[in-house]
C-alpha cells in the first residue's frame, strides 16, 4: 500500500515523505493546483520536484486546463518541451496530469493521443471528476438549463425527478469507461483517482458530490422503486468495471483512492480506546476512527477489484 501525498513545495514533501508506509513503498505527489502546463514558472517549478525526488516518486500530478482545448497548439509545445527536460533526470517520475477541470472527455483524451510517443508525461483519470462533468451534460439535454447538482440543495425533490438523475448518472458512468478504453488505445501508463460519486450527494464537508466511498448510498425521504435510497454513480461493482477495463485497455495502470471524511462517528475500539483516556471530547478522534474505517474497506473492495483481473503489468499502488 503506498500514498498520494499533496506537497506545495520541495520542503514541504521532504517532511511527508516520513509518512510513507515503508521507503519501497511507491508515492505520487500532487501538486499545486495553480501550475499550468504551459506557463514557464511552473514548468520549473514541476522540474525541481521531479530532479529532487527523481527515483523515490513514482508520479506527479498536476490539473488539466482550459488551454488543453482552446489553446491546444501552445499546450502541446509546452508538453513536448517540458518532455525533452524531463528527459534529461535520471529515473525521472512520470508528470500525469489530471482530468480536473471539465473539459470535454474525448478533448482530454484526444489530447494525449497527440503526445503518445512522449514517455514522461500521461494522464490521471480521476472517475468522479469525469463522472460529475457528464451526469450535468446528460441531464441538461433531458432539462435544459437545469443543473443536476443545484438539485441537492432542494429539500423535497419530487419522485418524477429521480427517473431523469438515474438516466443521467448511468450515461455518466458509461462514459468514464469509454475514457479508460480511448486512453488505453495509446499504449501510455495512466494514473487513476478513485471514489464515488452522485450529483445529489451531501455528505463531503467540502460540498463536492464526489469523493465519495464506493460502499453508501444516497437517502430519499421517499419510496422510488420500493426503496428509500439511490445507489452511487458507481458502487462496488462499479469500481470492479472500471478496475477491469483499465487493467485490459492500459495494463500499467496505478490507483489512488481519493475519499474525503465526513462528520461520521465511530467509536474507539479497544486498541485505541487507551491512547484518547484522558480526551474529554473525543469528537475528532471518532471521526478519524470512521474515516479509516471507511478508506480500510473501500481499500479491501479495491484489492478483490485488482485480484479478479490481475496481471503482471498491473500496479496496485499507490492505493
């Protein structure tokens, strides 16, 4: 099991890197959000986290930008440069760049296809952020000029709304799998950010829908089809579906699960118990105790994912 560790700076990922679970354990860095493939600062700034952690890294992840498509011409000369640096850093760590900003899918994957025969440089495929993008695509064409996730914010939604979310969340998962097989057809390693997610979902404290676990659902105050809840864009059969294709169309492939805490409480077991004694509010340690209990399980499913197809070229870490 390795880690995703979020790192602003150099120094800043020297002190994390004490976190890692052994020094073979294999580490993506993500780094800052504001750096742009194409801007000559953050090019330096990429390249001095990849010559001082050339060898111990496995990857670094930055986001995708608009520029990918309405710029394309200087994106893909500031790859192929920004590839002829990397170049020249022995054991060098992959530069992915994640699928963040809600491009059009086939613009993030055409793009890649332009840069196949560069080495250094791929694509992090994060499902939720894919998923989220289509389901409002999907569901604006059934209600024009509506948003899915403005929904959430409805106290009573009405049942006959809950038959346009299902068609748009199951288009939306759909189209992640055709992300995973077009990116496959290049023959590139690619980098996945793994969670659930659902348009209607208010259970991140950042109010996202996504990042969710692939093992809850979202509660209705109503019956719809003899239940009172709707299962997630994904689920655990999902995430196996997804698991499956990125294993047969890509092959080298790494995971990342990529969940967030929530104000969920679970209460200390009795190795732990102990160590919060003398804790007269013991708030923040339940919700941590819930939030390992939560990626510890998401965590197993991924592994049983990653056994039903395994083969020599797949990568389970970092998870």
């Amino acid at each position: 099991m390795g880690a995703e560790m979020h790192a602003g700076t150099p120094e800043q990922l020297y002190g994390l890197m004490k976190f890692r679970p052994s020094e073979e354990a294999p580490v993506v860095v993500h780094l800052a959000r504001d750096l742009h493939l194409a801007d000559v600062r953050s090019q330096g700034r990429i390249l001095d986290f990849a010559s001082r952690f050339a060898g111990r890294v496995h990857g670094l992840v930055i986001h995708d930008h608009a520029d990918m498509a309405w710029h394309r011409d200087d994106c893909l000369r500031a790859a192929r440069e920004m590839e002829s640096r990397l170049a020249t850093i022995d054991r060098c760590p992959m530069l992915l760049i994640e699928y963040a900003v809600g491009l059009e899918p086939n613009t993030f994957a055409g793009f890649f296809g332009s840069i196949r025969d560069l080495a250094r440089i791929s694509a992090c495929i994060d499902i939720g952020h894919v998923g989220i993008r289509q389901a409002r695509a999907a569901y604006s064409e059934i209600h024009p000029g509506q948003d899915i996730c403005a929904l959430k914010s409805h106290d009573d939604l009405p049942p006959r709304v809950i038959e346009g979310v299902e068609t748009a969340v199951h288009a939306a998962a759909a189209t992640v799998l055709d992300v995973v097989e077009n990116l496959g057809a290049l023959g590139k390693p690619v980098h996945f950010h793994l969670h659930d997610a659902h348009p209607l979902s208010t259970f991140s404290p950042f109010g996202v829908s996504d990042h969710l676990s692939f093992l809850t659902e979202i509660p209705l105050r109503f019956d719809y089809r003899g239940r009172r809840s709707l299962p997630l864009m994904f689920g655990p059969a999902g995430l196996g579906r997804i698991v499956a294709k990125a294993t047969q169309a890509i092959g080298r492939v790494s995971f990342t699960l990529e969940i967030h805490p929530t104000a969920e409480r679970l209460p200390l077991g009795e190795d732990a118990a102990p160590l919060f004694g003398h804790w007269r509010d013991k708030t923040n340690a339940e919700q941590m105790n819930h939030w390992l209990s939560v990626l510890a399980r998401n965590h197993a499913l991924l592994l049983e994912a990653i056994k039903a197809v395994s083969s020599p070229k797949t990568s389970p870490g970092p998870i």
